[in-house]
C-alpha cells in the first residue's frame, strides 16, 4: 500500500470548494427517480443521463472532486465511444465506484439490516482499478426506531465497514466509509446525535483493529439532524453547532475529510447546513459534500429525457454543484438561489 498515494486522492476528494457527485443509484433507485420524471429506465436512458452530468463542464471541473459511479456505469461509454470514466477524468475529477451489494435483513434483530459483498470483493476491486477508479464507497444503514439500533446492529455494520475499507487500501483504492443513521423517524436531534456517535466510535474502533490508514480514507456520514416525522424541527444553526460538536469528539483529525451524505434533506437545506458548519471553524479535516439527490434533483427535472434539455439539465447541475461548492467554504448565501431562479 502506498499511503503517501492514497493520502494524495483523499485529500483532492475534499478539496476547497469541490465535492463529490454521488451517481450511483442502483437500477431500483434510478428507476424511481426516473419514474417520476416521466422517462424510462432503460441501460441507453441511465448512460445518457449521466453522460449530460459528466459533460456538464463548468459544473465538473470547478465544482466536482470526484463521482461515486454505479457497477454498471463504470463499464459504459458515452454516445461518441469515449468510456464515462474517461470523461470524468477529462474534466478533471477522479472515478469512484459503489462497491457494497446492499443490504440484508440481519438475523436475530428484527428491524435491522446489515450491508453485505465482502465475499469476492478483492478481485472486484483489482478490476475497478484497471477500469480508473480510485476510491470506492460502502454504505452501511443504521436505522432508530423504538428499541433500535441495537449494538448487534452497530457492531456488524462497523466490522464490515473496516473490513472494507482495509481490502480498497490494500487495493491501493481510498475507502469512502459511510456509515449512515436514517433521518426517516420521528426522533429528536438529541437522540440522532446520541446514536451517531455510537455508530462513529465503533466505526472507528473497527478500523483501528484492522489496521486501516485513517490518513488514506474519506468520511461520509450524516448530519446531526431530527427524524422527518419529528414535530421539532432543528434550525440551521442547531444542526451545524451540533454536528461539528459530535465529529470533533468523534473523527481523529488524521483523517483528511469528512464529505456529507444529504440523506433526504432538501436540496437547500444541504447547502445551508454545510454553509453553516463552515462558520464554525477552523476545522481539523476537509469538510464538503457528497450528495446525490441533492444535487441531482433539479437536473433531472430539468432534462425529463429530452435530448432538447441536455443544456438546460446541464445548467441545473451547474447551479446546485456551485451552491454546494461555495457552501463548502462558507460563502454561500440564500439570495444566490433566488438569482438563479
């Protein structure tokens, strides 16, 4: 493992003012999404979408350190022949790769699920870095409910995660390690914040064990944040105050940077809670973004399919990726989105 190598690709994923575009909805999730646009979801729909997100230049090399892409979308070319991960890093930003098979129910916790795909994983791995990738992402899913997350539940999810993270470095590929606590509940901010930092602590207990580089890594969580059924509903404020206070108590500052998961949140609610968190520095590690929805949304409905609104999809991400790039130097203000609007 060349850890000077890996630190290298971490440190330009959280670089200044760029962050990372998360393109890879599994087949299920794309469908979804593209269902509500109104289009279908067939292999030349999903590569044409994301071919009109990789050529959005203004977007890609001013705003995007790096895309998490999709199994399927690695191995695809655009329209002209070039491989998508080919212009992705034409544009400047590194390839990235999915590499966890979801998740399964897990036995003896009712409720809860842990995320598998560690069985052939190393040779996954050696193919994704011929292809160009240089990072990967695992998701684990911690949910909270009534008597859950239990600590079988936190415990797995940890192990399989440092496992993961300590097969890409071997692969000389930087781990995104994500470990994900829903905001689906009806939970308070205060109970998010406990169980987080469960989840951070162990997470982080696991990768020491197994003996992972923390200077080689990203991480991808969420924030401190109330459940969307709760009926108090954190300010801006609250959220950034209280996320930078459990990452300080949490992540070792030898990790490079820490690039958030959006996890449902509105597309300006993203942008105005990592906006906020930068007012709180200076800060030990990088701190940016890694948001699918949230950064894809708007583009998608801009486009709907139509080989007419690849221009007008294209502005769309331009916009939100610039959002998302001044908020991860504090420089964002909400009368920007009006402008645009």
């Amino acid at each position: 493992m060349n850890l000077t190598e890996l630190n290298k690709i971490a440190t330009a994923m959280v670089a200044p003012g760029k962050g990372i575009l998360a393109a890879d909805e599994s087949s299920g999730t794309i469908k979804k999404r593209f269902d509500a646009i109104g289009v279908e979801s067939t292999e030349e729909n999903r590569r044409d979408y994301r071919e009109m997100l990789f050529r959005a230049k203004d977007a890609m090399s001013q705003y995007i350190s790096g895309v998490i892409l999709y199994d399927e979308t690695i191995w695809q070319n655009a329209k002209d022949g070039t491989p998508l991960v080919k212009l992705i890093e034409q544009a400047g930003a590194i390839a990235g790769i999915k590499v966890d098979e979801g998740t399964q129910a897990l036995p003896m916790c009712p409720g809860e699920t842990v995320t598998v795909g560690l069985d052939k994983l190393a040779e996954r791995l050696k193919k994704y870095h011929e292809r160009g990738a240089r990072f990967a992402k695992w998701r684990a899913v911690i949910d909270i409910g009534s008597g859950i997350p239990s600590m079988t539940a936190i415990s797995v999810n940890a192990h399989a995660l440092a496992r993961y993270a300590a097969l890409c470095q071997a692969a000389q590929i930087v781990p995104i390690v994500e470990p994900e606590v829903l905001m689906d509940g009806d939970h308070d901010i205060e109970r998010c914040y406990e169980v987080t930092q469960r989840v951070l602590n162990k997470t982080f207990q696991e990768l020491r064990v197994q003996r992972v580089a923390l200077e080689g890594m990203v991480l991808k969580p969420n924030m401190a944040i109330a459940g969307k059924k709760c009926a108090k509903q954190a300010s801006v404020e609250e959220v950034a105050e209280k996320t930078i206070r459990l990452l300080k108590a949490c992540v070792p500052a030898a990790v490079p940077g820490i690039a958030f998961l959006s996890g449902g949140q509105s597309d300006e609610e993203a942008t105005a809670h990592l906006n906020a968190m930068h007012k709180l520095g200076p800060l030990p590690w990088g701190l940016t973004f890694s948001y699918g929805r949230a950064l894809q949304a708007a583009p998608q409905k801009a486009w709907s399919g139509k080989p007419e609104n690849v221009a007008a999809g294209q502005r769309a991400f331009s916009h939100r990726a610039r959002m998302n790039g001044l908020a991860s130097k504090g420089e964002w203000q909400s009368s920007l989105e009006q402008k645009a609007a």
